[in-house]
C-alpha cells in the first residue's frame, strides 16, 4: 500500500484522495454535498478527511454508505470492524 503524501499519520496515510475524488466526480457528488449531508459547518472537515489529514468518522460512514470504493477510503481499525 502507497503512502498518502499529504496526510498526517495513521489510517489517513494510505488514502487515495485521487481516487476519493474521482468517484465523487462521477457520482456528481462535491464536498459542499456532504458538508450539508451531514449538517457541518466548514467543508474543510470533509476535504482534510479526503485528503487524509483527519479521520472523521462521519464523512468517512457517508462516503462509504454512498458507495466510494473502501481501499480508496483506507478506513481506521475501528470503522472496518463496524462494517
């Protein structure tokens, strides 16, 4: 597995924001989508957890149940055994 470059450390290292970014792009999905979605108040908490430099539980639940292939979200421990 490759090293997310621009992630900070843990599960967040071996995302691929790329790929994150295409399928949300083919599903006409944007992060000001899923800031709304979930009731955020900043779209950067979903970007940083694109991107890999946070791990936030509920974008990452959202983009999963919406489908966005799991190797590309390389979920923490604890949101693999959930599912």
């Amino acid at each position: 597995m490759s090293t997310n470059t621009l992630a900070g450390v843990g599960a967040g290292r071996h995302r691929k924001p790329f790929r994150i970014k295409e399928w949300m792009f083919s599903c006409g999905l944007t992060q000001y989508d899923i800031r709304d979605q979930l009731g955020l108040k900043s779209q950067s908490v979903v970007s940083r957890t694109i991107y890999g430099s946070a791990n936030n539980r509920r974008v990452l639940a959202y983009l999963r149940d919406a489908g966005c292939p799991e190797e590309a979200l390389a979920l923490p421990k604890d949101m693999k055994e959930e599912a």
